[in-house]
C-alpha cells in the first residue's frame, strides 16, 4: 500500500496508507463519532469542504448500498478511518469502500491513530489539514488560509425540482439537503418542490405553497446573507416553517439571533438533547460547527430543545407553534429515529388540499 499523510495546519503530521483515490487535498478536519452511516455522510451536503476523520476503529464492514447515499455523489473532500474493511459482508453490499472513494476521487489515508486524533481535535479545535504523499513539499501557509468558498451555492440545485405525491404541498428550500428529508415529507404524503438556495419569498408565497422546510447545509449561516432576508419575509408571513440544521440557524439570524462556531462540532449519532416543555431525553444525530447563541435568541422565540453535553441551543420554537427549528437531524437515516414525530408535528400545522397530485417519478439524484 502506498504511504499517505495527514499533515494538519499547526504541522502535526500522522502517517498512513492511501485507501482510496490518488492526490492531494486541503480540507477543514472535522470527525464524526457514528459506529455505522458512513455512507451518509460521505454523501451528506454538508460534509462540503472537509476532511472527514471516522472515530469509530473500523469502517466500511457493510460495503457500499447506494440506496443510503443522502445525494448523488460523495461531498467530503477527503477520508480518514483507523481501518477499512476490505471484505465487507451484506447481502445488499454493492463493492467496497475503497472502490467506492475511488470512483469518486476521493483521497483516503487509512492506519493511522484515529483516537490521538480526535483527542487532539477534541483539545485544540477544528483546525485545517492537507492528505498528502509528500508532506516535506508542502505549504503549511496555505493550508491554514483554506477557507470553504460559497459551499451552500455549490451543492445546492440549480433550478426547481418537483416531487408528486398528493395532499399538502410543500416548499423544500435547498442549501444542501439530504434525500431523507425529502422522503420523509414525501412519504407523510406531500407533494414536495424543491428550490435553489437563492428562492425567493415571493414566489413561494405567491404560489400558495402550505409550508417550508428549510433544509441543512455546510459553512457559515452567516455567508447566506440573501437566504436570510428571503426567510425574514417569509417569517413575516403566516406559512409554517421547519428549519433543520443549517435551516434552524438560518431562522435565527432570521429573526435577529446570533450564530457562533463551535470548538469542533457536534458530528455523530450519539447526541443527547432534552425537550424543554416536558423534560423528555432524545438521541439524535448531528452534523454542525455552528450553533445558535445562548447569548442572544432570536426575537419571540423560545428553547425547545437544549444539548444535555454543552447546553447549547438544539431546537427554538417561534411565537406561532407552526414555526419551530431544531440543529440536529430528525431524518437521520443511519438513526437513530428518536425524533422522527418532528415531520408529523410539522404535517400536522399544515391545511389539507382539495387537490391531489398525478404521481411521477422522479430522479433523486441532485
């Protein structure tokens, strides 16, 4: 196997095989603390622009199933796991891992210690990387001025996209949704359409729609600066909303809140967080560097779920009970599904339509 580096800003260097495609590659190291749904998050929007280390000793035993990929293409930048499983055993495994990131060109670095490195991440805090067979040549410079680049417009639609099923319709707004959104609306019977991450509020209005969902995505909320005066205008209006991730956050500044990055992230399908109104705990997966300030809440809204690890902001629930927004991931498709209902409390806020949809099929791929 051909030897690889992980060469980190601060000059920290970890020494590995490669384990997918040849080259080189700059990315925010991020690591994610999930056992299983490896193949999400390699497919999940988000993940834009990062190296994404698994903390969990053992990747790839299930192979490849492309029917739990969460987009049409793989999204991380870059692939770090302590151990890749070679011969992966279920009946509907598809290839393996390592084929898999090949084909989608994704450098790799497997055999390092992936414990002293989220250990180092968890202390120091995210901090940018470079996947490199030659670290004596590279610029450490450069690596620390790596900055994501308008990531929501990369990975969002270009145009509108339909989805037919019938009863209420719904208005999907893309900043880099995942297709278990999407199949959780549709299957709540909901015609959905989705729309680029620069819609306008106008439209959507205009058009009738009976509800949005604001989906997740990576980077800054505070870069998407014109989806968040779309969404005021919205807010202003009487549509329900549900904002989820990147959406919540973006609801927020919204409504005049504030958004802070975290040290390194809530990534994994571990996270505990409790409902505010009753006391109930919930597991919940997450995948955000960002949060919404405990300092400053937005205007007229109040906490509907807190983070039991941190205390940070997981869920706000607006003046009207028809708008609420949660940071973690109800439709996690990896699970768990602890918090699944949020999709029938939101269905539920909507009005049913006298018209029904001619069913189509379409495509799910972005």
């Amino acid at each position: 196997m051909k030897e690889l580096y992980l060469v980190l800003a601060d000059g920290k260097i970890y020494k590995g095989f490669s384990c997918g495609a040849e080259g080189e590659v700059i990315g925010e190291v991020v690591f994610n603390t999930s056992m299983t749904g490896y193949l999400e998050s390699l497919s999940d929007p988000s993940y834009t622009g990062q190296i994404l280390v698994q903390s969990f000793p053992l990747i790839g035993n299930y192979g490849v199933i492309g029917t739990d990929l969460e987009s049409g293409k793989v999204h991380v930048s870059g692939y770090v796991v302590k151990e890749i499983c070679e011969e992966p055993s279920n009946f509907r495994s598809e290839g393996g891992l390592s084929d898999f990131l090949k084909k989608y060109n994704i450098p790799a670095i497997c055999g390092i210690d992936t414990r002293s490195l989220v250990k180092r991440l968890r202390e120091y805090g995210v901090i940018n990387g470079i996947i490199t067979s030659d670290p004596a040549s590279i610029d450490l410079q450069k690596v620390k001025e790596y900055s994501i680049n308008e990531p929501v417009k990369a990975v969002s639609l270009k145009k509108n996209v339909k989805y037919y099923r019938r009863n209420h319709h719904i208005a999907l707004i893309d900043f880099g949704y995942k297709k278990s959104i999407l199949d959780n609306l549709t299957k709540r019977d909901c015609s959905v359409t989705v729309f680029p991450y620069d819609f306008s509020a106008n439209e959507i209005l205009e058009e009738g729609f009976e509800g949005v969902v604001l989906s997740n995505g990576p980077g800054d909320p505070k870069d998407n600066t014109t989806a968040i005066g779309n969404i005021k205008k919205l807010m202003n209006s009487d549509i329900p909303l549900f904002g989820i991730c990147l959406g919540h956050q973006l609801m927020a500044l919204a409504a005049g809140g504030d958004t802070n990055k975290l040290r390194y992230g809530h990534r994994g399908a571990n996270q505990p967080v409790r409902n505010e109104k009753d006391g109930k705990i919930y597991i919940t997966s997450q995948n955000h560097g960002y949060a919404v300030s405990n300092e400053k809440l937005p205007l007229g809204s109040s906490v509907l779920f807190s983070n039991l690890n941190d205390g940070t902001v997981e869920g706000l629930e607006y003046d009207s009970v028809t708008r609420f927004s949660v940071q973690f991931h109800p439709e996690a498709s990896g699970g768990p599904h602890d918090t699944e209902f949020l999709f029938d409390d939101f269905v539920n806020n909507l009005k049913p339509r006298n018209e029904c949809h001619e069913q189509e099929h379409v495509s799910k791929d972005k």
